[in-house]
C-alpha cells in the first residue's frame, strides 16, 4: 500500500489513530508467532533457556526467531587473538535450531564489547584488514547453514550522520565497512547480511546518512540485505508517521526491514513516574500502531519484528540510563501487559 501512494501512507495513519479500543486483559497461552504472517522475535540470553523457568515458557510459546543479546558479540565469541569460544553460542544456537526457531546473529563488528586484545591489536592497515578478516570469517564458518543471518555492522554512524570513530575506521579506514560485508558474503553466500542501528526513525541526519552508505553499497554491489532498526522507542517519540516515512525509505532501497531491538520506554526523561492504566495504555496503542505499519510494508521486505527482551524485570533499559522504566511486552511478575494484549490484536 505505501508503496505507490503517499496519501494512502496517511490515510492509513489516520485509520491508526481512530482505531484506539479499550485494551483487555489477554490470554498469554496463545503465542504471537502462530498468528503472525511475519517472524516474532526476542532477544535472550543463555539462563532463558533453563528448564522449568517462566523465562523457557515465554520465549518458547510466544517466539519464532531469536537473537542472541550478548555471548554471540567479540568479548565473548572471540575473547583471545587466537582462541574461540564456541560451547555457550553452539549450546544456544542448537537449542534455537531444535526448537524450529529462526536464529539472527548478532553481531560480527561493533565498537562496544570488544575483547582487549583487539582493542590493542598493533599492526599496519593490512594487518588490520587481516585479523578483521579472520574475526568475520571465522564466524562465519563456524555456523555456516545454521545461522541464516548476521547483523554484520552495529552502530557505526554519530548521531550528527557522521562516521563513527571506531578502531575499525582509525586502522583501516572507512572501506571497513564495506570489506566486513564482503568477507561476511565470501564465508556463507547464502546469510542474509544486515546493517544494524538506532534512532534511525527518530534521526534525519543519521537516517539520511546511513541511506546514502547503503545506496553507494549497492550502486557498486557490496552484499548487503537487510536493515536493522533498533526501535528503542517511547510512547511519546518518534511519530507512527516518521516511523512509516523511515521504514518505506529502506524498503525502497531493496533492503529487508528488521524491527530489530524493540521496547517502548514509559520513561524516556527518567522522571519519577507511577506505573498507571493510562500510560500502560498508551504504550499498549504505541505496539498496535508500529505492528500496523509493519504489516503494510509490501510482504518480501519484512524480515520481522524483535523484542530486545520479553520481560520488564531483565530489560536493558533502568540499569543502562539509571532510571525506573517499563518497556517489554511482559511485567516483571512475567504477567502480560496491555501491550502484549494489543500486539496479539494487530495480528
């Protein structure tokens, strides 16, 4: 619908704003996937995986595709110049596959959660280009045929558009970029290849950025595939229109659209707050209106939509900015919220 009109962009929007029933409590023993045409995803950790946990239950039912949130990043994946660790990302990686979920990698290159010995790596540009090559490649093979797809940048751009001073960029320069994607492609033809970021929506001078690297990308056929966006979002910013604007602007470039990271923050200005119907319900109306979009991007362009966690108890969010929030799709008695409820409706 977005694609060849506009005005029916708005129109459609404007459907979303009237369309603000009354959440009701929900039957959490229904699973999200089941009734999605498009992969449900969430982000987990190896302890989501134990028997007999609410945390099993949850990411069993309600979950088609998972990503690992941190044992498949350098510190822990690759902690020595020369040593891999394998058995915790093999463990979760077969749990996932036993399962008959999706798996996403994430992610090959950040500039975060780099082991020491990287990030003191000595050596000439080559010998940059070299030990990057080994780090992605490696990877690669290792999960070759299981591992379907890879966020094989995260976060590379400032928020003012400009490139990230990452040891990447400093030793070998800005064609790190594209040098991660090829070695990516040249280890396993067949993964889908993501960039991954945030504030995409929100950021018109980091979004256009992003677009005009990916663009030249693929004007010189670097494989690339897919676009990751974080929606670290609120349920006061950004607007179901720009959230609209950015994903159409992706898909328009050929690129597959990851809701990559999702939470909707109650609490983005880290005030004191009381937990009320009211905000519950707005956060609720926030999912039903971003699922909607979602679901109008044309059908071969939506990758899925992930959760960066299933419960309000282990979300990144209050330790990271230090403030009291609830952003995820279950509270912290792991009980389903009205967002939860709402999302299940926009199915």
């Amino acid at each position: 619908m977005l694609k060849n009109s506009t005005l029916l962009l708005f129109l459609s929007l404007g459907l979303l704003s009237c369309k603000k029933s009354e959440t009701r409590d929900c039957d959490d023993a229904i699973s999200l996937y089941s009734n999605s045409s498009f992969p449900i995803g969430v982000a987990i950790e190896s302890y989501d995986m134990l028997d007999g946990t609410r945390n099993k239950e949850i990411i069993d039912r309600q979950f088609n595709s998972f990503t690992p949130e941190n044992i498949f990043k350098p510190n822990s994946l690759h902690p020595e110049e020369n040593t891999f660790n394998w058995p915790e990302a093999d463990q979760m990686l077969d749990y996932a596959l036993s399962q008959n979920k999706r798996f996403h990698g994430h992610t090959l290159l950040w500039h975060n959660q780099l082991p020491l010995w990287m990030e003191n790596f000595q050596g000439n540009s080559a010998e940059w280009e070299a030990m990057l090559k080994t780090h992605i490649q490696t990877i690669c093979h290792h999960f070759k045929g299981k591992v379907k797809a890879w966020d094989v940048l995260n976060e590379a751009f400032n928020e003012d558009g400009s490139l990230r001073n990452s040891i990447w960029k400093q030793h070998i320069g800005a064609s790190y970029i594209e040098k991660a994607f090829v070695f990516a492609h040249e280890a396993d033809p067949e993964a889908i290849l993501f960039y991954n970021d945030f504030n995409l929506a929100l950021n018109d001078k980091k979004r256009d950025a992003v677009v005009s690297l990916i663009r030249n990308l693929k004007q010189r056929n670097i494989p690339i595939h897919g676009i990751g966006l974080q929606m670290h979002i609120s349920i006061y910013y950004p607007s179901n229109v720009v959230i609209a604007s950015a994903m159409k602007e992706f898909y328009q470039l050929g690129l597959k659209v990851h809701l990559s990271e999702l939470d909707i923050s109650l609490n983005p200005r880290g005030l004191d707050i009381e937990l009320t119907d009211k905000l519950l319900q707005k956060q609720a109306q926030k999912m039903y209106s971003v699922s909607l979009l979602y679901q109008q991007i044309p059908k071969a362009y939506q990758y899925g939509i992930t959760f960066w966690g299933h419960s309000d108890v282990h979300s990144w969010i209050p330790s990271f900015f230090g403030r009291e929030d609830y952003p995820l799709l279950f509270d912290a008695n792991y009980k389903a919220k009205p967002m939860y409820c709402k999302f299940l409706e926009s199915l």
